[in-house]
C-alpha cells in the first residue's frame, strides 16, 4: 500500500491508496508516527481507499496516540456502512462525528 502525506503547517492529509485492512494497519500507523510533533490535525482522504474494515476504525480510535484531531474526507458508501455500524455497537466511542462532521463528504 502507498500512503501520500501532505503537511501544511499544523496540519496533515493521509491518503492511502488501496484497502485499509488489518494487513496493511501497521504501515498505516507508522504513516502516522512518522508525523512531526507539530501536526495537531490529520485527515484520512478515503477517496483512493474502496474497503475499509475494522483495522479504519482502530486508525480512528487509537488510545496513546499524541493529540491530534482526526478527520475524514471522501468516504465511499462501505466507509459509511461501517461506520453506522461502529456507533451502534461502539456509542461511547463516538464514530458518529466521522459521518456528521464537515469533513464527511462522500468520494466523487
């Protein structure tokens, strides 16, 4: 999987290309360690992303990770369907802002 990383100051855009899937998760999150301390927000652009399984939401939701705002942009119809199923059975982690946020403007 390649993951492009864009830096504008404060803040970073991840865009992978390809599945986000627990094969990939590790290469994900060190797309994301390797971030400059001085990124305090990072948006996952899903455009490129078709599937995505519960290795996205770990990316979301991950407890120790430094305190960074977290977005998302581009999801595609299965990013959405995964998530409505997380805020069902995950309410106190609040996925739900992942699909009401400004960020959550579905993939042309």
């Amino acid at each position: 999987m390649n993951v492009t990383t864009e830096i504008h100051g404060a803040a970073a855009t991840l865009t992978p290309h390809g599945d986000i899937d627990f094969q990939h998760l590790a290469q994900l999150r060190a797309s994301v360690d390797r971030l400059p301390p001085a990124v305090t927000a990072v948006a996952w652009d899903l455009r490129d992303a078709p599937f995505i399984d519960v290795a996205g939401l770990h990316l979301l939701n991950t407890p120790g990770d430094p305190q960074r705002a977290t977005s998302i942009t581009n999801l595609h119809p299965q990013h959405r369907r995964l998530l409505t199923v997380a805020c069902e059975v995950f309410p106190e982690a609040d996925f739900d802002r992942y699909l009401h946020g400004p960020g959550a403007v579905r993939a042309a």
